[in-house]
C-alpha cells in the first residue's frame, strides 16, 4: 500500500518493504527542458552533485531523463538520510572546480554509451527542441558556465519541483532536503516535425521500428504486450526473419504513452520485416485481436503487479508521475484497470496507435499508407549567394532571414528557428533548425566563404552559439582538390604534357607563319590560312592543358559553374 | 477444321461469363454465389477476370463499404486498381515507360495496396489477397524479401495455387530484378512439390519460355533445343498434360496452351498437335503473345494450321 508524506514542503511516497531501505529524490527537470545549445546541462548538474556525495561503498546513482532527474540510493537509515541531505546540499553549492573535469567524464560516458536503437525517432517525430531533443548528444557542454548551471538549478532543482520516495519501514528521521524556493515546472508540449501521420523515413540497415503516440490508459500497456507477442509470433516464430521483436511503453507528459516496436533482421530481410510488422498493425487496427492474447498479456502483468519487489521497482515511477500531474494509481487500482480491458478496447487503442505511427525503415514504407517524412526545406531564403569553389557542390545562400544550402536537395535554417550554431576555429558552422535541420556551412567550400560565415555569425544570437575545439586539419573539408585519386593524377599530368608539347608546337608554327606572313611577298593567302589552322590548335591544346590540370587538382568531374 | 480462336477465360470456364454478367448487373450476392461454390484457384480465377472489366472501382467500393470483412470484394478491387495501374504503364519495358507513367502507375498501385492491407488484416487466409499483393509487390518493385513473405503466406494456405505461382513466377525474372537459376529451381521444385498430373509443371515451361523470350526469339531456339531445357520440357510434359491424371481444373488451358506454343516454336508438330487437339478452339494470350508479332489469335491459328497439315492430327 503506497502512502503519501512531505518533508519540508516535499511531497514523498513510501511503500513498506523488508530489506535495506530504498530512497529516492526526483525533480521535474530533463532533456526535454534543454535547449539544444545547453544540452547536457542537466546530466553535467547530477554529475556535479553526486561528486560531493561520493562513497564509493554503497550503491547509489543518479539518473537523467528525458522529462525527470532522480538521485536514489540503497542502504542502511542514517546512510540514506546523509546520502539525500547531501544531494541537496550539493546542488545549492555545486563544486564548480570540477566543472571541466566532469565535462570530460560526460565525453568520455557518451562516447561508451548505448543509444536506444529508437532515438532517431524522437528527432524525426519531434524535431531538435523538447521531446525530441534526448536523440542529441550532449552539444551544449562546451558552452556551459558557472552561472549557467547556477540559474538551472534556481529554476529547476527546488522544492516545488522536488519529489521524494522510501521503500522501508517508515520515513527516515532526519531529512532535511534544503533546497532552493521555486515553482513547478510543467512538461512542455511536445512538438511535432511531421507534417502528416502516420509517417516513415529511412533507418540503418537490419532494423524496423514503429512508434506512435496515444492516450494513456490500461488498455494501452495491454496493446503493447500483446503486440510484441504477435510481433514475435509473426517474425521470429513463423517467418524466422527476426531474432528479437519487442516492444516498450513509457509515459509522455501527464496523460499520454509513447509505444515503440522494434525488430531486428539481416539486411536483405528488413522489407519483410516491415511488411509483418505493418500486417500485425493493421490486423490489430481492423479488430482482429485474439482475446486469448488479450487474457494472457493481463494476467502476466497483473502476476507483475503482485509481486512484492515489482511494487517498490515502481515507486520511483510513482513518485515522479506526481511531478508530471499523474494520480499516484495504487496496485490494487491498476489491477482493477487492467482486468477490464476487453479485446475491443486493445483494437480501439490499435486504430489510433495507427494514425499516429512513425516507421523507420531501410525501406520505403509510403506503399503501406506511410507518408514519407520531409527530407529538405520548403523555402529557400533571400540572399546573397555564394557559390561552390570548383571541386565542391553545393550553393549557398546567406540572408536576413536565414541560410540555405542548395545542392541535390534544399536545406534552410531561419535564424529565428535556429537552435543551435555549432563554431570552430577555422570558420566551419553547423547550424541546426529546431525542425531538425542541419546545415553544414564550411568557408572551404564557397566563394568569398569567409565572407559568408562573418554574415551568419552576426545573424545567431551568441545564446545559441557553442564554440568547439579546433578540427584536425583532415576533419576540414575541402574541395575535390584532395579526391583527386591516384589515376586521376597521372591521367592529368600526362595529358598537360600532351598538351603542352601540342601547344608550343602549333604554337610555335603559328608564330613562325605569321613572321613569314608579315614578311614574305609571295601568295599570302594560304600562309595565313595554315597559320591560322596552327593557332586553333594551339588554342586546343590550352585547353586541353587546362582540363587536364584540374582533372590532376579535381579528378574528372567536369568543372561545375 | 475451325479457324476460331476462343482466348477469353468465359470459354474456357462457363463461370467466368456468370460472374462477368452478375457484376455488369451490379448484383454482388450474384457474384458471391458463384465465387463461393469455387474452390480457391477457381476463385482467384473468376476474381482477376472480373477485375479486368473497366469501371468497377464505385461499385467495389460500395460494396466493401457495407461489409468490409468482404475479402472477396477487397481482392478484386486491388486487383482493379492494380489493373488500371498497369494500363497506364503499359506491358513495355521499364526503359521505354514515361516517369509521369511510373508515377501514376505506382500511385494506382499503392491505393490497390492499401485496400489489400485492409483486406488481409481482416481475412488473412483469402489466397486471392496474397495473389494480388503479389502483383502489386512486383509492381511497387517492393523488393525480393517482401515479395517471398508474400509468396509463403500465399504457400501455407494453398501450397499449390496456380494464380500466385504465375505472380510470383514474373518476379523471379530477371526483368524484374531476378535471376535465371533462381527462377528455374523454384519452378522445377514447385512442379515436384505437387501431385503428378497437376497443372503446377506448366512453371517450368513458363520459366523457359521468359527465358527464351529474353534471349530474343530468332537467334535463340538454341536454347530451347538444348538437351537439359528439352528434357525439362519433356518431364514437365509427362508430369501434366500426358500424365492421365491431369484433369481440367482451372488453369488447364494455360498449361495446355503454353505446351502448344512451346512444341510449336520448337517445331514438334506432333507434340503440338496434341496439345491444339486437346484445346479445341481454345487459347491464351500468354505466352502467344511473345511470339511473332505478339498477335496471339493469328499466331495460334497458324501454329495450329501447320501442326495439322501433318496430318498426325485426328479430327
């Protein structure tokens, strides 16, 4: 039985167990509150306060995520007690001196990290600002300062915006939890990059995910489970296309889900894969949900419910459902509401599950009633062009507006949708829109480049700026004057000392015809014509030297203009 | 001696011109009788003939409309839809059609595709949907796996349905992004797999003859003539249409016609005479059509006449 309690103006949940004590301090604060030119400040804050708690003995850990932050610990009373006292006493005087050391622990645990194989999903559905902006690695931290992380935690990590949980035999005595006075920070919307669902777009080989948006309710963790059991059912039982289809629920804000499936393939099969997992979609969609499955996906969740451990595994969850405006639903409550979910109740979830998808496959799935996510911008901007140096493609254009960048396809950022400028030293940018959009632009690769990048960087706000490290010189791209392959090269110089030899020659007659022709008396016409034939040839050969030379510089793309 | 060549299914099976006439009547529960006294190759037979007639599209709609478990009404509106797709991209190949072509095509064949969806979401053991969704697969260009998902599903309610083997059978080739051995295995494997006297050997001279027709026709009787694709040929023959058991089930005509146009261009009067006497006035547009100048009636007729002047013919 779960009851609630306050500490010093904190509300807390606890739940009786045997055992050493669980505890936990949870705050509203996540990914989905970081700006992209500040994401990271969240995870580098957790990392700063648990650095002053650090006792190697015990088990303890802090945790970010996309809409909370949480810091809990195991062990004995007086320990837990110091444990969460100490928490709070960090965040009010972050040991700042350690601040670039723990920037380079987060490098160093994002460069080790498992991306959820989902993430790009978050992006495609939601763009680079609040939802979506946990697929982003941590770009803010080179930019962050002390005050920065002073002004994140007054906002953030307060009383009003605290949560507390204890699985044990009572509150313990003690706590504290001085914390900073503030208001509740409420999730923000999410946002949506997609003009139209369901939607698709491409994903790496040997994967097919799906994930859609729905209303929170029983009926919607039943329709996941017994999705992934006709998932499997479909692609590994019978078809063996896949090792593992599963699926995965979690919460979006106060009232809805996020329901993801995923299933992996050989490259070759990732169509087939797409075509189960869609027919499996649509049967449910169309009611056709085997009770039988509908019975047993209840029972094996209700038989998770009761078991004592599961109950204390879910209080974190509980507690910071409180944060988001949920209810704090008790087990018998949840029992309840699971046991009257019906088949039709699964297929109702199943029909708007449906509208709402978003596929990621190596495959198109526009066939299916996918719709193809935008891939390139709507608009170009008004501006000035600078155009690609020869060996380089793309066109850009920088205005008052904002930047576009031309090539195969059109890519605009709107300086008012920017989000994030990435900057280094040697005047590459990275520009990233807050519907998703990246645009590289490289003073290497246009005309009057500099020029351009001095435009951009007076056009983005500094807030959105983060200044990187300097590139290694093989990490600036540059023109196709490097691509030039081994081939190309000895073809080039080969054919400018053909055409050399061929220029000074014609050239040469010409010039010596022409003497004659100024100075001979006798039939001057044919003088002049051969002289004439020798000096169009020696013209040719001028340009055969140059083709010749930037085919050695470029390789053999012919010159763009 | 008749100089009539009969090419339409209605001749061949009475059925076709009930269902042909019942849907002109718009009378679907007419349709339905009929469809469902058919067994499922004879279903899927009747369904694709019904779906070529122009100006369905309302009609099925209505129809699926007011009962959308009708699996029936789902298969022929894909394969209408498909069907008008196909027109407007024409039989040509690729290189030759338009990419405003292509577009609309591949449009038709996505609405056809969705219907499809619907339709096997709620009957997933109707054969006529997966026949269909073959088509359509090989239309969208949906890819080898997808198409061979299809082709099982297909193979696990009916492991000998001629319709979806023919289906199948084009997306094996290499015009479609196939391959030759591929395409001969599984049409010699899918012969073996069904009972003597069956219509499935009609695959493998099915195979023989695309593979043939690519080759291009004049230089290349070679091919046909060599021993192991004569042997194969002959087997098949023995396997179906010599083989006292075979019968005349749906899709009898096709096997009978294809054998008659192979013998033909092989030049084996005698073979071809036989099979010309067990069709009567009978025929098919494939593979005729590949034959000549791809008039099939005229090519039938005169492949028909010189087998008969053998006089090795009786009748």
């Amino acid at each position: 039985m779960i009851s609630k309690f306050e500490v010093g103006g904190i509300p807390g949940l606890i739940v009786p167990t045997t055992g050493s004590m669980q505890a936990g301090l949870g705050f509203r604060v996540g990914f989905v509150d970081e700006p992209l030119a500040r994401r990271g400040i969240t995870h580098l804050i957790e990392h700063l306060a648990l650095h002053s708690v650090g006792v190697a003995d015990y088990h303890y850990n802090g945790a970010t995520g996309v809409e909370f932050t949480r810091f809990h610990m195991q062990g004995v009373e007086k320990d837990v007690v110091a444990f969460l006292n100490g928490v709070c006493a960090a965040l009010r005087d972050l040991p700042m001196s350690r601040l670039a050391v723990e920037k380079e622990v987060l490098h160093a645990e994002a460069h080790g990290r498992n991306a959820p194989v989902s993430e790009p999903m978050w992006l495609w559905r939601h763009g680079a600002r609040d939802y979506g902006a946990g697929a982003y690695p941590e770009w803010g931290l080179p930019g962050i300062t002390e005050d920065d992380l002073r002004a994140w935690v007054d906002r953030f990590f307060t009383k009003e915006n605290a949560v507390l949980w204890v699985a044990g035999e009572k509150v313990p005595a003690g706590l504290e939890l001085d914390l900073p006075s503030g208001t509740r920070q409420p999730l923000p919307p999410p946002s949506s990059a997609l003009p139209s669902t369901p939607a698709c777009f491409g994903g790496s080989a040997g994967l097919v995910a799906w994930d859609t948006v729905v209303p929170r309710s029983p009926a919607t963790s039943v329709f996941a489970d017994v999705l992934e059991r006709m998932l499997f059912r479909e692609l590994r039982q019978e078809s063996g296309l896949s090792y593992a289809a599963q699926t995965d629920h979690r919460p979006l804000g106060r009232d809805s889900v996020v329901i993801t499936a995923v299933a992996d393939s050989l490259p070759e099969n990732s169509g087939a894969v797409l075509g189960g997992m869609v027919d499996v979609l649509a049967a449910l969609r169309a009611g056709r949900v085997d009770p039988a499955d509908v019975t047993a996906m209840i029972g094996k969740r209700v038989a998770g419910l009761r078991h004592s451990d599961e109950v204390a595994a879910r209080l974190p969850i509980q507690a910071l459902g409180l944060l988001a405006g949920r209810e704090v639903c008790d087990v018998e409550e949840q029992i309840a509401g699971l046991t009257a979910v019906t088949a039709a109740d699964v297929a109702a979830v199943a029909a708007d599950a449906w509208a709402n998808g978003l596929v990621m496959s190596p495959s198109r799935a526009d066939h299916a009633g996918f719709t193809i996510a935008p891939q390139e911008s709507v608009a170009k901007v008004d501006g000035t062009a600078f155009p690609a140096l020869p060996g380089a493609t793309a066109l850009l254009v920088v205005g008052a507006e904002g930047i576009s960048l031309v090539e195969e396809n059109l890519l605009t950022v709107r300086f008012d949708e920017c989000v994030l400028m990435r900057a280094w030293p040697d005047g590459g940018r990275q520009l990233i829109g807050a519907d998703g959009t990246v645009i590289w632009a490289e003073p290497t690769l246009h005309r009057a480049g500099r020029a351009a990048i001095a435009k951009i960087d007076a056009a983005v706000p500094g807030e959105l700026v983060v200044a990187e490290a300097a590139r290694a010189p093989e990490q600036i791209p540059q023109p196709r004057a490097t691509a030039a392959d081994r081939s190309d090269r000895v073809a080039g110089i080969q054919g400018m000392v053909l055409f050399g030899v061929l220029t000074l020659v014609f050239g040469g007659f010409a010039a010596l015809l022409l003497v004659a022709f100024l100075t001979g008396t006798e039939d001057r016409g044919p003088l002049l014509a051969i002289a004439s034939l020798c000096a169009l040839a020696a013209a040719g050969g001028g340009h055969g030297v140059r083709r010749a030379r930037y085919r050695m510089r470029y390789g053999s793309r012919p010159i763009e203009r | 001696m008749s100089d009539t060549v009969l090419l339409d299914a209605g001749f061949a099976y009475p059925e076709v011109k009930v269902v042909l006439a019942a849907m002109r009547g718009r009378d679907w529960a007419a349709v339905r009788a009929v469809l469902d006294a058919a067994g499922p190759v004879g279903r899927s037979t009747l369904i694709r003939a019904a779906s070529e007639e122009y100006g369905q599209e309302e009609f099925l709609r209505h129809v699926l409309a007011e009962d959308p478990d009708d699996t029936a009404a789902a298969a022929m509106l894909g394969m209408h839809l498909i069907d008008i797709g196909w027109r407007i991209r024409s039989d040509a190949r690729a290189q030759h059609v338009s990419g405003g072509q292509f577009e609309a095509f591949h449009d038709w064949l996505r609405r056809a595709e969705m219907v499809l969806l619907e339709g096997v979401a709620r009957g997933p053991a109707d054969p006529a949907l997966w026949v269909a969704r073959l088509t359509s697969a090989r239309g969208l260009e949906l890819g080898l796996d997808e198409t061979r998902r299809r082709y099982r599903k297909l193979a696990a309610i009916d492991p000998h349905h001629l319709p979806g083997q023919n289906a199948y059978l084009q997306r094996l080739c290499p015009k479609w992004s196939g391959d030759w051995p591929m395409l001969h295995a599984w049409c010699r494997a899918e012969m073996l797999a069904a009972p003597p006297g069956a219509v499935q050997a009609v695959l493998v001279v099915d195979g023989h003859i695309e593979h043939w027709a690519e080759l291009g026709e004049s230089a290349n009787l070679g091919y046909l003539r060599s021993k192991p694709v004569r042997d194969e040929i002959d087997e098949a023959a023995q396997r179906s249409v010599r083989h006292p058991d075979f019968g005349r089930d749906y899709g009898w005509v096709q096997v009978a016609s294809s054998f008659a146009m192979i013998y033909s261009v092989l030049g084996d009067r005698a073979a071809a005479g036989a099979m010309f006497d067990m069709l009567g006035d009978l025929g098919t547009e494939v593979p005729w059509c590949y034959v000549g100048d791809g008039n099939a009636a005229q090519q039938i007729r005169a492949y028909r006449q010189r087998a008969r002047r053998r006089g090795r013919v009786v009748g």
